[in-house]
C-alpha cells in the first residue's frame, strides 16, 4: 500500500496501482478538468486544462513542492505524492485556459447538438471567466460535411483536443483523422478522398468533448436533456457491448457505448450504433393475429390468441409428445428461453426444441488495423462474425432441458421422419433470415405459432401470429460469447399491442402475477446449473458464467 494527498485528502492505493494525478483525483470525488486526456488514449497534454499543483512528501513530513504548475494527466502518482487542484494558482490557470480556448469559439450553444452534454459548457461555469475580454473578429471557419458518411464537423467549435485522431490512429488504426495547418490556423481534416467510414467512426462523435464532431444521424433530432437513458445491452453481435438507450417519447434515438471493462471496454461499432432501426419499422407487428376460416390472418385479443395455442398444442401433445416442437431464437432473453421451454415440458417430456438460425456474417472483425488493413497488435475491440446476443444462454437452456443441441435445419430434416403438427417459433431477428425452401416446409406443418416483431413472410404462414418486443422493449439476461451476463432493461413501451416476448410466455405458461425477470432468473439459478451464478446480483458490469467461448456449431452464415 502506498499513500497518495489530494487537497489534504488521503488516498490509499494498492502496490503496483498506476494511476495519474486525474484518476487518483477521481477516487476521492475530485475532478480535475481535462479535454485531451482518455483512459484508452496516449497522454498528448495539450489542452492544459488539467494543470495542478504537485510536490513529494519528505520522511520528515515537509513537503517539496513543484515550482511550476504540471499537467495532470502527466503526472503519475508514487507514495508520498501530494497534489493541489484548488489553489489560487490552478484557478488562475483554469480561467486563462478556457478564456484561450474561448477566444474562437462561436456563441451557438442554443443549436448545437452538445449542448446540455458539453464539458466546455460545464468547464466555462465551474471554473471560467464570467466575461470575454477579446475585442478582435472572431476566426471563422468552414464545416466540413465530407469528413465520413456519419459525422460532420463544426470546424470552429474545435478545441483541437485531438481524441478523434489519436483514436482513428490507434483503436481502429485506421487513422483517417490528422491535424493540418498550424498555431491558430490548425484543424482537424481527413487525408485527401479518404472519409472517416472505419466500423468503429462513430466512436469520435463520443469522445469529442465540445459540439465539433456531430452525429448526422443524430443531428438536430432531439434535446439530449429531454432524453430518458436506460443501460442495457447491444443485440448486433455476440460481443454483448454494454450500452445506454436514450429515448423520448417512446422513440428510440440513439445508442451510445457504457463503459464496461468486462465485455468491451469503452467503445462499440457502428453496425449497433445505428442498426437499431427496425425498432420502429413500419413493418412491425402491433397486435396478435389468428388465421379465420377463409385463410386470413386477422387481428384478434391476447386472450383469444393464447387459448387458440395452448389448445392446439395441448391436443397435438397429447396424441403424441413429439409432434410438438419449439424453435429458439438467439434474440431471446435467457428468462424467455426458460419459460418457452417449461411450456413446452408441461405439454409432453417428449418435444423437441431446436435452436433457431445463429447468423454468422464472414469472420471476427479486429481493431486496430495496419495499413493494408490486417489486425495489428493487441486487439483494443472486435466486432463478432456471429450476429446475435444470446446463443450461449438459450443454448444452457436447451442442454438442461434435453441434454443436446440440435438447430433448425436438423429439425425440419427430422420433420420428415416423423411429422411436427405444432410448432412454436420465435423470431425476434433484425433482419429476415428464413429461406424459401424453410417457408414451403413449414406450410406442411399443421399448426403454426410465429411469436415476432417483424412482418415477413414467415409471420405470412402461420396460423397465430404473437406479436412480441425489441430489446429495446423488454427485461432479461443476455450472455455473451465469453459467458458474460447482462441484464437488458426495457427502455420503451412496445407499439400498439404488442408485447415483450418475458410477459408473452409468462401468462402463456400459466403464472400468476406479473413477469419479473430478477425471481425468475433466481428460479433459473437454481433449476439449471450451468446457469447457477445467475442468482448473483448481476448489476451494471454483469456476471461472467462460463470460463470458455466455444463457437456454435449451428451457425448459419448470411451476407449484407
């Protein structure tokens, strides 16, 4: 242990700890105000924001004082290391930095979209001047549209931090992003018909730290102070990016990347950034639908639609347990795969579940790159070939339940032996992954029940059409491809009347009360052992359940 005094604060660190003076500073609840600096970034120390007193604590208990005022972010702590963020010095500095820093900076807070989320806001009220005593033109420069496909720049709201090019340079090693001109003329630009378009550039739009790079996609769309953010999990691909939803009136606006160092660290693609549209496609499903006796499918109550399943179901059950079948999609919750397939053992001991799909697109994707664009070096992000959330977590539900794995295609083949006369199947896919060949033998299937979000023309097919919810919409556990559990949290209500698929399958099993997916996954917890860590509270950062990361043998690859 060592000792470290911050504005007369102690702090005790363990042995080998490396931290410098702003993340010491933070584990006392002082903050040290920076734009340059990153936790995952090289330490540049240009903005000097950051400039602190510091000195060494003497075994005599004098203290050695620094004569000039250091930049925090360069300043590693050892024991003995005393630091000082609130003398009359450091505010000084502070004041004359952002006056800098302010000299050409435009007055548009009202239309900027960082407004609200801007630490050159929240630094100019804590720690600035309350006046400008500049009486020259301000700079003025171009914006640049043509800097990547989802992000714009304000060219004169830059603080030139250089986040965004140390980033491209070394996360994604693609290095797009460079500093040209020099002194006051220096700006960030692209290389000459060489956008910012790497899968991880939407990450810039984050760490800027003013209103300069902007989301296009995002772009005068809301107030960020009107958004409601809820944590949650990404559904693209089995790295399982801990994420933030931000919605507002029950419209999903964006999804930024939460922090988490157990699943991926500090960033997330492009591809889950902004592949959560279909959340509000016109194509989705808003109430349940029953096909009538002149073929078509028609709008009809949950309560009319669930006593048209169990009855089919129980019937074909009991004439024979293995003429009923259920197919589980990788987009369910660990909690939805649990009661779809005690649904399915009260109806016979003999039925037979089946992993849906696991769409797989080319092979794992790893940052950073080198000039040809090969991985280089330690991975710092990897964005999964398998395309779905929780294969590994609806998979220990199906080996506790019938002890092996079989997938959908070996379904329908064995469908062909011996007839399936009612078959539950969960979608929940984001985009459509059924073949021609999979809709004509379904056809043949005597009942039907298609549990999705999305018209398609699987849903077309069936004889009871259930009309479920998006992540976004529901509760549960999703694991990853490293056995890491997360709870996704519902963020919006389902449109129309729809429903999450956890309340669905809960009031079809039967339970009484209202589905709470924290009983049911200690219920889990203790029916499954593969899942027995499930009973711990799996909080922000999740729970690691398994120590492997095997690859599914059930993969189907698909190409976009």
């Amino acid at each position: 242990m060592f000792t470290v005094q911050i504005n007369e604060q102690q702090l005790q660190l363990e042995d080998g700890e490396k931290l410098n003076a702003i993340q010491a500073a933070q584990r006392v609840g002082i903050e040290i105000p920076q734009y340059c600096w990153h936790p995952t970034l090289t330490v540049v120390a240009s903005c000097r924001m950051c400039l602190i007193e510091t000195g060494q604590r003497k075994p005599d208990g004098s203290t050695d004082m620094v004569p000039k005022l250091v930049p925090g972010c360069q300043l590693p702590v050892k024991d003995g290391t005393v630091i000082v963020t609130n003398s009359p010095r450091v505010e000084q500095a502070q004041k004359a930095t952002l006056e800098y820093l302010l000299l050409n900076h435009p007055l548009d807070c009202p239309v900027c979209d960082q407004a609200g989320e801007c630490l050159l806001q929240d630094y100019s009220y804590r720690f600035g001047r309350g006046h400008t005593r500049l009486q020259e033109p301000k700079l003025l420069r171009d914006d640049k549209d043509n800097i990547g496909d989802q992000i714009t720049l304000f060219t004169d709201r830059c603080v030139m931090c250089t986040r965004c090019v140390r980033f491209t340079r070394e996360i994604s090693g693609t290095s797009e992003l460079q500093v040209i001109q020099r002194g006051s003329h220096a700006e960030i630009d692209i290389f000459p018909g060489q956008p910012c378009n790497n899968k991880l550039a939407g990450n810039v739009v984050d760490l800027c730290p003013v209103g300069a790079l902007c989301s296009k996609d995002f772009l005068y769309k809301q107030r960020v102070w009107w958004l409601q953010t809820t944590s949650s999990v990404c559904p693209n691909c089995s790295t399982g990016c801990s994420i933030h939803v931000e919605q507002n009136n029950d419209v999903v606006h964006r999804l930024r990347p939460r922090v988490n160092p157990q699943a991926q660290g500090y960033y997330m693609c492009d591809e889950g950034r902004f592949g959560w549209k279909y959340i509000h496609s016109p194509d989705r499903i808003r109430a349940p639908q029953i096909r009538g006796t002149e073929g078509a499918l028609s709008n009809a109550t949950w309560t009319t639609a669930f006593e048209a399943v169990r009855k089919s179901m129980t019937d074909a059950g009991q004439r024979s347990g293995e003429s009923v079948a259920g197919v589980f999609s990788p987009w369910m919750t660990v909690e939805e795969a649990y009661l779809l397939a005690s649904f399915l053992q009260d109806l016979s001991p003999n039925t037979r579940m089946a992993l849906g799909p696991v769409p797989t697109v080319g092979e794992d994707d790893y940052y950073p790159k080198d000039v040809q664009g090969n991985p280089s070096g330690d991975p710092t992000f990897v964005i999964r070939a398998e395309k779905c959330p929780n294969r590994r977590g609806v998979e220990a539900v199906l080996r506790h339940f019938r002890g092996q794995l079989i997938g959908f295609d070996e379904l329908l083949r064995g469908a062909a032996r011996r007839p399936v006369e009612a078959l539950y199947l969960i979608g929940g896919y984001d985009q459509y992954c059924w073949t021609d060949e999979h809709i004509e033998r379904l056809k043949q299937f005597g009942f039907l029940v298609v549990q999705d979000i999305l018209s398609s023309p699987l849903t077309a097919v069936a004889n009871v059409v259930l009309a479920g919810g998006s992540f976004a919409e529901k509760d549960g556990t999703f694991v990853n491809q490293a056995g890491l559990a997360q709870s996704i949290r519902r963020s919006i209500h389902s449109p129309g009347e729809a429903r999450p698929d956890g309340r669905i399958l809960w009031e079809l099993c039967g339970r009484s009360g209202l589905f709470h997916p924290g009983k049911l996954r200690q219920e889990i917890a203790q029916t499954i052992p593969e899942l027995s860590r499930l009973k711990s509270d799996l909080g922000e950062g999740g729970v690691r359940l398994f120590e492997s990361a095997p690859e599914s043998a059930l993969a189907m690859t698909t190409s976009r």
